[in-house]
C-alpha cells in the first residue's frame, strides 16, 4: 500500500469518527464501561484513562475497539502488566454498556537494576543511604511510580546538597513481555558540587551581625548544603531576636561553582506583651501575663518577667539571659521567682533567686547546671516553719520525636537532681533525684501507645526538714488521672497531706483513630508519694477523647478512682503536647 493510500485512509477514518461520534450525540446515549478482573488502584488508573476517550456511541464503537483495548492495556503497564489480554463485548440495541473483561496476566519482574553515580557525588555518602533505603531489588514487580520515585529521589537529594548541574545520562528501563522481564539502567552524572560562597548581610549591625554569626553551621568554602539554610532560618527565627528573617542562596549570582548567600535580618526592638487564658481541672481557670524585651542591650541580653494566675496558685518570675555563643544554645540565666500555692493542706510562700547555665545539644541532652536560693514561708498540715536553702543541682532533658506538636512517635527524658549543705541549720540538708521518661509510637496509622514512668527520692533525716515545694505529691491531669491535684501523698494522725519523700508513677495509654483529628483513648494510671513504700499504690483509670489541634492535642479524660471506695469519677481537660 503506498503511503498516499495509509494518508488517505486515516483521512477518511478520522472524519468517519468524527462524523459518527457528532451524530452519535443528537440519536443515542454515550456509550458506558463494565470492567470486571481488576479491582483496586488498577482498576482506577483504566476508568481514569477510559473517561479521557471522546464520548462514544454503538455505532461510533466499531471503530473505537481497539482503541479501547490499547487504552485498557497502556493503563495496567505502569503496574507491572504487559501482556494484558482484553475481551470487548459488543452493544446491543437495548444497551450502551459495554463489558470488558481483562486478565492481567503476569506481571512483568525486575531482572537487573543498574545505577551509577558519575562525577563528584560519587564519593557522597548521602546516596549511599539514598540507594540502601529506597531501591529496585531484581525479582521485584516493575512498577513505574517505583523507578520514578527512584529517579525524583536521587535528584531532589542532588540538588539539595550543590549538585546543581547534575544531568541523567542514561534513565531507560528495558521491558522484555515475552520473558516477563525489565532491566532498570540509571546513570548520573552529578558535575562538581556548588560550596556557600561570600555571606551578603542585609540590614546587619553590629549586634545583629554578632548573633547571626554565632549562629552560622555553615562557613564561605563549605560544602552547599540547603538543609543548613533552613536550619539557620528556623534558629534566627526561634532566637526571638528578630522581626524578620531571610536566608536566600543567590544561584543566579554563582560563580565558579560558588554560590552567595543572602542573610537579611531585622531586629525586634519593641517591648512585646502576651496574655494567656486556659483551664484545666487541676487548677481551674487561669490567667498569664507575659512582658519581653528582647534587646536589652548590643550584646544581646533579654529580659522577660511572667505572671500567672489561678485560684490555687499565684507565680511572679523574670529572666535575665546572656549569651554566651550561639543565644539558642549557650546560655546564662538569671532568674527570679515567687510562688504562693494554697492547695488541700498546702499553705507555701517561695521566694527565690538563681543563676543558669545552659547548653543545648540539638537531637542530644540539654544540660542545666544552677545553684539557687530559696526562701520558704509554709503550712503543710501541722508543719509551719520557715526555711533559707542554697541549692545546687543539675538538669537534664532530651526529646526525640516525629513531629512537634502533635508527634506520632518519639521519646522524652528528664532527670534533675538537686542537693543542699542546709543554711538554717542541719535539718536542711538533703539530696533529690527525680526522673520521667516517656514513649510514644504509633502503629498501623490508626493505633498509638503512650507509656509513662516517673520516679523521685529524696534523701533527708526526716520529711518535716523539707519545705513543702520539695516533697512529692501526685495525682491529677499529668500523672494518676481520677485523682484531684497533688492529692496522692502521705497524711498525719489527723488525716492532712504531709508530702512524702519517695515518688513513682507508672501510665499506659493505648488511642485509637476514629476519624481524621479524632482518637479514643483508654488508660491506666498507678502512683504512690510515700516515706517507706508501706502504703498502697493509687490506680486510677479511664477512657477519653483526643482532638488534633494546632497548639496541640485537646484530652478530655473521664477517669475512675478504682482505689477508692465507690471509684468516684473526675473529668480532666488538659491541652499540649504529649512529649
């Protein structure tokens, strides 16, 4: 057949499909689909590609068929199925329906997979977790979303670290349908890597550029790498010290394979005022005012004074905080506090004055040495007496978690451990260690465990030479649920709270995902603040309600007193993150 009659012929079909398809719409129906031996994401991807057929008619069909066939076969390669067998049946004069039935046949395996790394990246160990993480492995369904994850994959990661002008030299797959085989051939060729080049400051001063340059994790020369800009725009962001902050790579400005960067920063000179309202079962309605002033001088000192109020509870507290290197990491603090508690058998007045030093470990231990001086005016129960301490001690912390506020896993650990040679005579003295650890996993997306264990002691001749802010009690919103505020503890003769000198407290939690931002919990508590581990431990258990919100998890906590007579109930509403 000469190539003017191929032309001539598909002339003549087209307008005959155009011709057919135009009257099919003002005489009968569009023509309708029926799959059958594909269900699931195979079956979407055919009805997605079938509905992007111009509408058809019965008459228009013949000459659509194999059109269809190759539509519904081209729809199942990227799953692997390249030898898809398609059954049409024809329209009837009562039906637009057509039936179409498919055997997908074996799907098409991974043979050999084949990916070099050309040029500078071939020494970055980067893509070696790329590949160990997320590879093709012969004898695996060839599945295109796979190869092309792969392939977005290694060139997100090149880009990301100064591979700016990486390039693929090879990306083909070789598909055999016959031995139901594919050969994955993928060839990089990264070029050199960029590094950060001159450091352009806008809108700098003297003090400003100080504290940048404290928090810089990058130097001129370095190897470029964009998670380190958004670390250090997130750290400048975080300080506090700034309004606005902009950290840009200006690529159109590289030269030699040196890229400048543009570090824009406005300080923020202002006094800023905060007011908080919140409640919770513990303490009820509640009150905060804050007052910061993050520039107190070219140094960059900061001061800030909190209050807060409630019907239990009144705290005074400011912060004095020198840098002593990066602000976010290094630094000390001068506090001030005081604190009236007027809780059960509680009656405490707490001054106090301390100094810190701070270092933070990002993904590591924060380290808290301080040494403070306390003053204590106080009732507990049938104890009324003043004391003066001087209290060294240290404190550490480490989070570890998926997410911010709202994690899907991780752990949280605390320990603090506090000491005093006694001021006002040797009755004062003592050492305390108090720790907590939490865990948090999520499973099978739905599913989530939280577990909890808490643990204090406090050496010293006797209980009644502690003031009441350093004896333990329990019980409440964040330890043993079904129990009022710091209610769990050790009660005289006359049947008041004493405190104890020993604390433990064990929670398991088990949620469940309900719906998008709603989960239903169950829990179980157990605590005891005791003197000698004589008295029995205190349960408390329950089920409650979880709702997602930005500033964290909403709980609302119906919970049993099981240790009691009766197992009295008691709600809990408490909102933050759980690690």
């Amino acid at each position: 057949m000469s190539p003017l009659t191929v032309f001539c012929h598909r002339i003549i079909t087209t307008l005959a499909l155009v011709w057919l398809t135009l009257s099919g719409h003002a005489l009968a129906a569009p023509l309708e689909f029926h799959l059958s031996g594909v269900d699931g994401r195979e079956k979407k991807n055919v009805e997605l590609h079938l509905q992007a057929l111009p509408e058809m008619t019965a008459e228009a069909f013949p000459l659509y068929k194999h059109t269809i066939k190759e539509t519904v076969q081209h729809a199942l390669e990227p799953f692997g199925f390249y030898g898809s067998v398609v059954d049409l049946s024809s329209p009837s004069d009562h039906s637009e329906t057509v039936d179409i039935q498919i055997e997908p046949g074996k799907p098409v395996l991974i043979k050999s997979v084949n990916v070099l790394l050309e040029g500078d990246a071939r020494m970055e160990k980067s893509f070696k977790r790329l590949l160990k993480a997320y590879k093709l492995t012969p004898e695996q369904v060839f599945e295109h979303e796979d190869y092309e994850t792969l392939k977005r994959m290694l060139m997100t990661q090149a880009q990301l670290i100064g591979f700016f002008d990486a390039h693929w030299v090879v990306a083909m797959v070789d598909v055999n349908p016959a031995e139901y085989s594919a050969d994955v051939h993928l060839t990089l060729d990264s070029g050199r890597r960029y590094r950060f080049g001159e450091l352009q400051y806008v809108g700098e001063t003297s003090a400003t550029r100080r504290l940048v340059e404290a928090m810089l994790n990058f130097a001129e020369g370095d190897a470029y790498d964009a998670t380190k800009l958004v670390k250090l725009y997130n750290d400048l962001s975080a300080s506090g010290y700034f309004k606005h902050v902009d950290v840009q790579p200006l690529r159109d400005k590289a030269q030699a394979c040196s890229i400048p960067v543009k570090i824009d920063v406005s300080p923020r000179r202002s006094h800023e005022m905060e007011v908080g309202i919140g409640f919770s079962t513990d303490e009820g309605p509640r009150i905060s005012l804050g007052w910061n002033k993050p520039w107190v001088n070219d140094r960059g000192h900061s001061f800030n004074a909190d209050t807060y109020l409630s019907a239990k509870r009144t705290e005074l507290s400011t912060s004095y905080q020198i840098p002593r290197g990066n602000p976010l990491l290094d630094f000390y603090s001068l506090q001030t506090g005081y604190q009236h508690k007027n809780l059960e058998d509680t009656n405490s007045r707490l001054y106090s004055a301390a100094l810190h030093q701070w270092h933070k470990v990002p993904d590591g231990w924060n380290r808290d040495w301080f040494i403070r001086v306390e003053a204590e005016h106080y009732n507990q129960a049938s104890d009324r007496d003043n004391s003066l301490l001087l209290i060294p001690g240290l404190a550490l912390s480490r989070r570890n978690a998926i997410g911010s506020l709202n994690p899907i896993r991780g752990t949280a650990h605390d320990l603090k451990i506090e000491l005093s040679p006694g001021i006002s005579g040797s009755g004062s003295r003592f050492i305390k260690v108090w720790g907590r650890t939490k865990w948090l996993d999520t499973f099978a997306s739905r599913h989530q465990l939280l577990a909890r264990f808490e643990q204090g002691a406090t050496w010293v001749r006797s209980v009644s030479d502690l003031p009441p802010s350093l004896r333990f009690f329990t019980g409440g919103d964040q330890t043993v649920r079904g129990y009022d505020y710091d209610t769990i503890a050790p009660k005289d003769s006359d049947g008041k709270l004493t405190g104890g000198r020993y604390l433990s407290v064990v929670s398991l939690e088990y949620a469940y995902k309900l719906v998008d931002k709603w989960w239903l919990a169950l829990f179980t508590d157990s605590g005891i603040s005791t003197n000698d581990y004589d008295d029995a431990w205190k349960v408390g258990s329950g089920l409650g309600v979880r709702w997602i919100t930005p500033l964290g998890p909403l709980r609302v906590d119906l919970a049993f007193a099981v240790s009691e007579p009766g197992s009295p109930w008691r709600l809990h509403f408490t909102i933050g993150p759980v690690l």
